[in-house]
C-alpha cells in the first residue's frame, strides 16, 4: 500500500474537501501573560483549551477555478534552496500525489464546468489560521490561501470577517493574512529551544470543518528534514490527531503558546494516522514578521550547492565523521567565493555551532541576518580550516537558474565512445555539443562531457550516475574534453573508487562509484 505525505487543506461550503493536503501551525502565541495561563488540571487540559481556542480561526477561500486537487508540495522550481541537488518533481521518501479525495495517478485535474459547459463553478476550500496580533494578522498555510480569490474567516464566537493576504513564502508553506478588527485574542510565540521530544502538545483546528476541535498528544520527534514537503524544512513531529482541514492551525503547548503550524501528515489513506508535522515556531516566527513588515522575505545566502555527507563520500573527503555538508559547487557572484569556500571542502561549523545536516546549515543561513559575517569551519584535504563570510542575500530563482539555461556549445563532438575499464567502463560520453545541451537543457556556462548512456546494473547506476549528467571531475582532477576523461579515468585501476563531480539540470553532485 502507498504512504504519501498529504496537505490537509479542509473542505469548504459545500462540504467537498480539497485533495492531498498539507497541515502548519501557527507561530507560537499565549493569551495575556503566561500567568494568566490556568494551570493543567487533573481532570484534563480545559484550562489551556479555554486560553487557546479563541485564538484559532476556520479559513474559507474561494477560487477562481475548480481543482480537484491542490499543487504537489514537493513540486520544485528549477534553482532551490542551497544544498538541495537534483531539483524538479520526483517521488519523495513516501511516494508521490495523488491524494486520498482526488484522482488516480496520472489522471489531469480537469476543472468541473459549470451548466451547458459554462465557466468553471469556484471551489470553495478551507482551513486554519491562528490569529498573533490583536490588529487581525493571521498565520495560515500558504496552500489554504493559495490562488484565493476570496477569503472569509470565522472566529470562535461565529463572527464573519472578509480577509487580505499579507504575504506568502511557498518555501515554508506560510502565509499571513489580516482581518479589520482590534482586541482581538491572539497566541504568543513559545520558546523553540526549550521544546522536547515527548513535550505533550495540542493540535487546535478546523478537521474536515469542524472548527474549534481539539486533540492531544506527543512531540514525537524534533528537527525532521529532507521529508519533501517544502524547501525550508525543519519540523516538529507529533502524534497529536490531524487531519485535513487541520493546515495553519496551532500545535501550542502546555503554556498555551504556540509552538508550530500544522502543516502535512504521514498517511496512506489521507487522514490521521499518528505522524503529523508542523513548521516550528523558530522558522514560522521569523517568517511571519518579515511578511507582516515587508510582505515578503529575505533569506540569507552562502552561493554554495551543498549535499549530505555518505560513508563513501566520508572516507573520500577525509572527514572523520559523517556529519557536515559537503560543497559542491560555488556560485560565481556569492559570498562563498569571496570568503575562501571550495568545491570539495566540508562544512562543519557555522557561527560557532556544529553542523550535522544539510538542512539543519540551510536552514541557519536562512535565518542569519543579510549583512552578518560569521565563522565557517571547513574541513579541505583532511585539515580544519577557518574562514570568515559575508551573507549576503538570496536572490530570486529565475536570477540563480539563468546561468542553467540552454545556450550555444562548442563544435559538434564525435559519437558516443566507451570508457576505459574500470568502475567507469559502462558509461558512454561524448563532448557537450548544441545536441546535447538542448536535449539535456545544459547552460552554456557548463563544461565537461556528458554521459549518453549508463549501463544497466552497473557501478555507476547503482552510484545513481543518469543519461544527460555532466562529468565536470574525476577525482578531483578536472574534466572539460573527452582528453581530460581518458586522462583521468586512465589513473583509476579496475578496483578502485572513483569520486566523480557531476552536473545535473543545473545542481553540481558529488558521487562515489565502488568496484
């Protein structure tokens, strides 16, 4: 049976409710002074519920056009975050769309016609937001507002309100909106660092528009990244009940603040089943106040394509533990550049705090202040180096995929030939020529030869080498011509590694192929 990781945007007036859905709660937010909290009681935790509720409003938006379902979450454009290799759609670790309430996989999302074959009938959809600002600034997911052309929402003493996006970031999956009301109730953010996993929390929503509904449970596991759900990926996990309709309501804790937004669940049928996640109040906060104060938001940036540290890359890059990220490519116009960084080192500090993970330095960058300069340990060639960076700011994606576009290549290059024997001998390569970049859609700015063919079952398939990749090194020794290949791969004997640098749609990787 399919797991998939479902959006749970809730259903609207009609009652219909939207396709795979993503969940995200709130930033974390207490009403009045955590004094004014009641205390957890032991018949239960009304105290907190009384405190919370008030704060958590049902979404209803409106849209132009009938979908059967909302966009896939893991749907990415062509640049994404630093350290994210292999952009474009693809089956995440829990399997791709479609979701529980929409069609079967591959089948079109046609909208549904209106009478005689009219114009499409609006859907109407719905969801959570939590309100953090007694001025009417409500956090939701970006998925509940998306495409809205009409937005209403509904307090907890039934009152109606017509409401305007503030600002999106589809990075995080969090939008703001606002009502025109004042004295309102609203949550204050928890405190992140203090979060631990088997903390109780409560999860407050709108589940299949039922609103004001409460349920309980665990902070099952904190830091969840590379799950596929957005780009910016740092979640609280809980077993807490969420199901579709839950997305932008709050996970708060036992002090009644808001310490997440709920934001997907881990389902194979669409609703709960013990594994939900939530954006944490030290992303959705920083977030929230960027989009309220500018509607938009500025990231930091490093210029660098990073990726998970292997056992195989490890041993290759000469760390002696597997933690880290490793740099694979550094952009021409970033900071990296100028601080020092090279393809190859490994970082394993930034600001004074270890890394572990990809997601854990991208998300860091993320949040640094633009302007900052912060202390890098990287580890090149075996040795601990210290560099000093200037961040700088994340520029758009169209500006950071330009250099990937299709462009003129040198002159025709000969067929497809073999490699020589060794853990390279079932590829085939030929010279990048104006065939191959727009077959492969390789910018003009990259070099090195491309891969026509990969045997199947060989070393380098099972290293995850494909069709259209760009050999841009070979251990480390650089490869432009189909000379430099032959050069290279001429040192590797038939049983050992080799460590290859390729290009793929744009994102360079480091791969090991073993004998």
């Amino acid at each position: 049976m399919k797991v998939q990781l479902s959006l749970v945007a809730g259903s609207g007036l009609a009652g219909a409710l939207l396709a795979v859905g993503l969940l995200v709660a709130p930033p974390a937010a207490t009403i009045g002074s955590a004094a004014s909290v009641p205390p957890v009681l032991a018949e239960g935790f009304s105290g907190i519920v009384k405190a919370v509720t008030p704060a958590v409003v049902n979404i209803q938006v409106t849209q132009g056009e009938r979908v059967r379902a909302p966009r896939d979450p893991r749907r990415r454009d062509h640049e994404g975050p630093p350290g994210r290799p292999g952009p474009g759609p693809g089956p995440g670790p829990f399997g791709g769309p479609p979701g529980p309430f929409g069609g079967p996989p591959g089948e079109p999302d046609e909208p549904d016609m209106g009478p005689g074959g009219g114009p499409p009938r609006p859907e109407m959809s719905g969801g959570s937001g939590v309100i953090i600002d007694p001025n009417g600034y409500i956090v939701t997911n970006n998925h509940v507002v998306d495409r809205a052309t009409d937005i209403k929402v509904y307090l907890h003493n039934k009152k109606e309100y017509a409401a305007k996006v503030i600002g999106v970031d589809p990075k995080t999956d969090l939008a703001v909106i606002k009502i025109e009301a004042s004295g309102l109730p609203f949550l204050k953010w928890g405190d992140y660092d203090k979060l631990q996993v088997g903390d109780i929390v409560l999860a407050v929503g709108s589940p299949f528009g039922l609103s004001q509904t409460v349920t309980m449970g665990i902070v099952s596991a904190l830091g969840r990244g590379n799950v596929g759900i957005t780009d910016y990926e740092d979640f609280i996990q809980t077993d807490a009940s969420i199901n579709p309709g839950n997305s932008g309501g709050a996970l708060v804790n036992m002090r009644a603040e808001l310490i997440g937004i709920n934001t997907a669940i881990f389902s194979r049928t669409g609703g709960n089943e013990g594994i939900g996640f939530a954006v944490p109040v030290s992303i959705a906060k920083n977030i929230t106040d960027s989009l309220i104060k500018t509607g938009k938001v500025v990231r930091g940036w490093l210029g660098v394509g990073i990726q998970e540290i292997t056992p195989d890359l490890a041993k290759a890059f000469k760390t002696k533990e597997q933690k880290g990220a490793l740099v694979s490519d550094v952009n021409e116009q970033g900071p990296a550049l100028k601080a020092g960084i090279q393809r190859g080192d490994v970082i394993v500090e930034f600001d004074g705090k270890e890394v572990q993970t990809v997601s854990e330095l991208r998300n860091r960058v993320a949040q640094t202040p633009v302007g900052s300069n912060v202390k890098l340990k990287v580890i090149r060639d075996g040795q601990e180096k210290m560099l000093t960076l200037h961040i700088g700011e994340r520029p758009s994606d169209a500006l950071l995929a330009k250099g990937t576009e299709p462009g003129a290549g040198p002159p025709s290059a000969p067929e497809p030939r073999k490699g020589p024997l060794n853990v390279l001998s079932d590829l085939r390569i030929k010279a990048l020529d104006d065939e191959a970049r727009a077959q492969s859609n390789i910018g003009a700015k990259t070099t090195g030869v491309v891969i026509t063919h990969v045997q199947a079952g060989s070393p380098a398939e099972q290293a995850g080498l494909q069709k259209g990749d760009v050999i841009q090194e070979i251990n480390r020794q650089p490869v432009v011509t189909l000379k430099d290949f032959d050069a290279a791969a001429a040192k590797i004997k038939k049983e050992e590694s080799a460590v290859v640098l390729v290009s793929r749609q744009g994102n360079a990787i480091f791969v090991v192929i073993n004998p």
